[in-house]
C-alpha cells in the first residue's frame, strides 16, 4: 500500500512540475510578449486573446495543482493550507489552528496531509450542509494531532464507508502508519481525529478511544 501510493505521488508530482514548469512559463512568456506588442490590431481582438491566455494560465496551474501541490515544500505547509482556505472562503468559512511548536514534517507526510484536508473540506462542500469547519493541528512528543470538524448535519459512517471521499482519506492515513477515529452524528456535524507517529511509531490506540 505504502509503496503504491509514493509510486503514484512520484508519478503524479512529475506530472504536475511539467505542467507548472513548461506549460504554465511558456503561457505566461507568451502572454508577455502579445502584451508588448506594438500594434494597432483591433482592441477586442487583444482582450479576447489575453483573456483566452490568462484561463490557459489559470487552467494550467489548477491541473498541476489538482495532481500534485508543486510548491508545498517551498511555500511550507501551513502556508500551503492558508492558501486553500483562501481559495475556499467564498464556500465555506474555514479556520486553522496550528499549535505553537509546530516541526517541518516529512514532505510525504505533509502532502498526504495536505491532501486529507483537501479531500474532507470538498466532500463537506459537496454533500454537506455545514457553513463552517474547524482545522486544528498540534505536535506531541510521540505524534502530531490532527482534528478536522465541520457544523454540518454529519453522515452514517456504514452507509458512506465505501465512497471513495472516505477511502482516499484512509489510504491516506494508512499510508502514514497513523491512527484514525471518524465521529459523525446525524444533524451534529462531523468529525476526523488523526495522530500521526513519529519515527513512524505508532500511537496508543487508546487515545482515540
């Protein structure tokens, strides 16, 4: 399973930096030189081009972002969060809490991480009604918690255990050799607890009971 899944991140990350890279540098040089053009071409041909340019630019950067965050390593993942609950505040109101002492972890860690946090937010969005969730992170000495919750009317985990919003989660989880406890009850809202190990050690079972 481990080794299935940092196969398909390679895959996706080499993917993901040619589409950013080549295609997304290429769109915006072209973009740069239609703009310095000394022309006296028609104007409402011009916006229609820089306008076609700009969703190409915009196209290109959501597919690369979609298979792989690019810049998490570079950006840092709190970062990286912030700027998807940017992206998404105009859905949903989003609020993230990182404990004081947060460590860099490591970048598989972090996507996998990234990616969880993506994937609840968008099924909260989708099949939920919920108005607000909660991101809450802290690190421990053995693990790091992760508590992500939302006001929506919740979900029956037996019936919604097969959809692949809730596989990808837990391959995800899986993947890290973390622990995980949903807590979802009808009309109160949702809940995922996660601890993730260090030194890939896993954490008391207990303490998600």
């Amino acid at each position: 399973m481990l080794e299935n899944i940092k196969a398909q991140e390679e895959e996706r990350k080499r993917i993901a930096v040619m589409i950013h890279d080549d295609i997304g540098n290429r769109l915006n040089i072209l973009s740069l030189w239609l703009n310095n053009l000394d022309t006296q071409g028609d104007d409402v041909i011009k916006k229609n081009i820089y306008s076609q340019m700009s969703s190409l630019i915009d196209a290109a950067r959501s597919i690369s972002h979609s298979l792989y965050p690019v810049n998490l390593e570079s950006v840092g993942f709190v970062l990286y969060v912030e700027e998807l609950i940017a992206n998404l505040s105009h859905k949903i109101s989003i609020s993230l809490k990182v404990m004081p002492g947060y460590e860099k972890k490591d970048i598989f860690v972090e996507v996998q991480l990234y990616r969880i946090i993506q994937e609840f937010t968008t099924n909260v969005i989708k099949h939920s009604t919920a108005t607000d969730l909660w991101i809450y992170i802290k690190d421990y000495p053995r693990h790091m918690a992760v508590v992500i919750s939302d006001n929506g009317q919740g979900f029956d985990y037996d019936l919604v255990k097969k959809g692949m919003g809730i596989k990808n989660i837990e391959s995800r989880i899986k993947s890290m050799n973390a622990t995980h406890k949903w807590k979802s009850t009808p009309n109160k809202g949702s809940r995922l607890i996660i601890l993730i190990p260090r030194n890939h050690e896993l954490p008391n079972q207990n303490s998600l009971n």
